[in-house]
C-alpha cells in the first residue's frame, strides 16, 4: 500500500467492520474492491500511478457500476443523472489528499467532463479520522440541503482549511463562507437523524466493498485508489464512455 493509502487507513471506532455480506456476487465485490483499492494505489516513493485497475469480472463490474445512486436530486452530485460515466469519490474532509485531489484534479474535471454531459460525481461522505471527521460530513450535508454542497466542500478544501479543525464554530464559519442561507436550519440539519443516516449510509457502502483509505474512487465500477494525477482519472473516464457506447 502506498504511503498515502496508508497515512489515510485509519477507522473510527464506530465504523471498524465491514457489514457481513451474503450474496455471492455482492461478496465478489468485496474480494476484488479490496485488491483493486490496492492495486491502484500511488507508488511507494509518493509519485502516483497513472492507470485505473484492470477491468473486473463481469458479474464484479455490474455489482460495483450498480452502486451510483443516479438520483436527480442528489443534493451532493454534481452532473447529469443520465451521465454515460459515473464517477464515485468516497473522502473524508480531514484528508489531506482528498483536499489535493479536490484543489487539483477535480476542477479540471468538472470543465472538461461533467459541463459537457459525459460525467457524473457523486459524492459519498467516508469520514476516518474521528470525530471531526463526521461532524464535517455532517455538516456538508446539512449545507447540500440548501444547495450549498459544493460551496462548502470547495471551502472546506482550501488550502490550509484542514488545519483549522472543523469544530461546530469552525463549521459555521465555512457555512458563512460557502453562503448557506439559514445557519439555524444548517445547525439543525447537521445534528439531525437524516444526516446520521446518510452518513451512516455511506460508510456502509464503503466498508461493504473493501474502500479502507481515502480518497477511493469507482468508474463506472472500476477502482482507483489515492489522489492520483489527472490523467489516470482522464483514462479512466475515455474507457468508461466508449465502453457505455452501444
């Protein structure tokens, strides 16, 4: 595992263990996400790896491409829900290359892929760093109710932002800055059961296909694994839509 992976492996307490799976193609997943994760991931030395996984089994592929949600109001996706790829970024807002990889690679992204239709991000919130950790996937998720998701995540990215520490005051300072509107609603929502749900939800997505870092991304059901360069997710994304092409 690389040096990134492996600064980024640690679990809360609440979360250590993967759900027990009973399906067979459902635990196939599991055994190949956890080679994928590993596979993918950045170079010992620190320079990442520029290539996605080799292509999963078939019945694997459709277990893992079958985990975007495509829901048209995703209050925490960016794209069309109808997109020919999907990309799924499981992150915590206390990694360090998850911040990278939201500074660096996802903008450019975001221009030369979901502006034209061709991809889809759906945000899953896989927070391991502790306590913080949550309360800032909560509280995105409180902003993503009044459509202030990506202004939150953008802020709580910046460079810098992380050292801050993402204390209930710290929270509210980036909903001021990403302009959520109603800071009694978003304290609200971020100490609501919906939000324990959703976060709930996606943690279990997660440990149920073998993701134990992050950033850990799906294409279209192929694993990459770390904050690798833009190219590798640019690769990723051409076999994807050729492959979505009837």
């Amino acid at each position: 595992m690389s040096s990134s992976s492996s600064k980024n492996s640690r679990k809360t307490t609440s979360a250590a263990k993967p759900l027990l799976i009973s399906a067979g193609v459902a635990l196939a997943a599991v055994t190949l996400g956890i080679v994928s994760w590993q596979a993918t991931a950045p170079a010992e030395q620190g320079s990442a790896g520029s290539s996605p996984a080799a292509a999963p089994r078939d019945d694997t592929s459709a277990a893992l491409r079958a985990l975007a949600r495509r829901e048209a109001g995703d209050k925490l996706a960016l794209g069309r829900a109808d997109a020919p790829v999907v990309l799924i970024e499981y992150s915590d807002f206390k990694c360090g290359y998850c911040g990278k990889f939201a500074r660096d690679t996802e903008p450019e992204l975001v221009k030369k892929y979901v502006d034209n239709g061709t991809l889809r991000i759906e945000w899953r919130n896989f927070p391991i760093f502790g306590a913080e950790s949550e309360a800032a996937a909560r509280a995105a998720w409180a902003a993503g109710q009044q459509d202030r998701f990506a202004a939150f995540h953008s802020a709580a990215y910046a460079d810098g932002s992380k050292e801050k520490g993402f204390a209930e005051p710290r929270l509210l300072e980036l909903a001021r800055e990403a302009g959520v509107p109603d800071l009694d609603r978003f304290k609200a929502d971020m100490a609501g059961e919906q939000a324990a749900a959703a976060l709930k939800k996606d943690q279990e997505e997660g440990y149920r296909i073998g993701v134990t870092s992050t950033p850990s991304f799906l294409v279209n059901g192929r694993p990459i694994a770390g904050a690798q360069p833009l190219a590798a997710f640019t690769a990723a994304i051409a076999q994807a839509e050729a492959a979505a092409k009837p």
